[in-house]
C-alpha cells in the first residue's frame, strides 16, 4: 500500500485576481505563503518518505514552503503533475475569454469536455496523464508515505477515475481550496479516499472567498 497526500497549491496572483492560469504562471501571494506555511506545520506530524511536485512555480513554491519543515526530503520535480495547459485563455479572465471568444467560458461551464480552446489539451489526454503518473509514482513507493503537489485540475482528474465519476461534472461542482489535502492509500486491487478537500490548518480568512480553479 502506497499512503499517498495530495496537495493543491496556495493561492497565486492569478487566483487572486480571477484569471486563467493552467501552464501559465504566477507567483504566490502574501496570503498564499501563509497558506503554505500552515500548512507546512500541519504536516510535520507526518513522517514523509518521497515528495513530488509539480514543475510550475505555485506548486514548487509550495513543496519548498513544506520542505522547510522536513530538512532531509528533497523534491522530485515533474511537468507530468502540471495543471491542464488552457492555450489562448491563459492569462485571461472568465470575462475576457467570454469577450473574445464569443462567450467560451460561459459554454465551458455547460460542459468543458465540449468546449474547443486554441491550443488546449484534449481532457482526455489530461486525465489520462495525471492518473498514469500518479499511479507509477504509487507503485514505485510502496510502503511509503507520499506528498504530491500539484493543481486543482489535476486533483479532481484523479478524483474522477478514482471515484468513476464524471469529469465535466466534477470540474463544475466540486471545490478544492488552495492548500488543501486529498489523502489516498491506494494498492494494486484499490483505493480507499481517506480525506477530500481537508484544510483544517487555515483560519477563516485563509479560505477562499470566491471559487478560481485554474
């Protein structure tokens, strides 16, 4: 058994600001490295064998925040544990692509799977990606506790193929704050969720108060 703790990152300038971000970057926030230290202390309590992080900077950012924590861990840095890359709505605000691109956003929120973007990757793919690598990094870890870092999108990926449910769905509905912990322990027959969306080490003002995804 693999004891996987996934994490969404803290929150970046471009959650703050409500924009689109998938493989485009920014910077966290001064309420973001708070996030990120709470929550660094929160998991010196566990006893972590391996670490993985995304490659963007939001999610590196966050993994060093934590490692801060757990001298003797270095990071594993992996573009296969990025958020889903949104083309030409990256930077962008849900208002702006609704503007340009003849109200995209608006019929992404219909259904994603459904909506064309210049230059995104196909959901599938994304899915695809996330689930596979997540699940090599279990196999080779077996026995040991695990942190990943990673994105919101990439989350509710695993979220759906582990609980066979609707993508679209549960990008719409589902709501995963900055820094928040998904807990797994997965084997080679199956996956037993042990915590979904748990940020019991934020304050109130640390939370979100309005939902930005990617």
């Amino acid at each position: 058994m693999t004891h996987l703790i996934i994490v969404r990152h803290a929150e970046s300038a471009h959650n703050l600001a409500g924009r689109i971000q998938g493989h485009h970057d920014s910077g966290l926030t001064p309420k973001g490295l708070r996030q990120a230290r709470r929550l660094a202390k929160r998991l010196k309590k566990f006893k972590l064998d391996k670490v993985y992080s995304s490659d963007l900077g939001r999610a590196y950012t966050t993994t060093l925040e934590i490692l801060r924590h757990q001298k003797k861990l270095k990071v594993t840095r992996d573009p296969l544990l990025r958020e889903i890359q949104l083309g030409a709505w990256e930077g962008m605000t849900p208002e702006e692509v609704d503007k340009k691109y003849n109200n995209g956003y608006q019929k992404w929120l219909k259904k994603p799977s459904a909506c064309h973007i210049d230059g995104c990757e196909k959901l599938p793919h994304f899915r695809k990606r996330i689930t596979a690598r997540v699940r090599q990094i279990a196999l080779a870890n077996r026995g040991k506790t695990v942190l990943i870092v990673t994105h919101g999108g990439a989350i509710t990926a695993l979220l759906a193929d582990w609980l066979k449910a609707d993508f679209d769905n549960l990008l719409l509905n589902l709501e995963l704050e900055n820094t928040s912990l998904t807990i797994v322990d997965e084997t080679d027959k199956r996956v037993r969720l042990k915590a979904i969306n748990d940020t019991a080490h934020l304050t109130e003002t640390e939370l979100r108060k309005d939902y930005k995804r990617f």
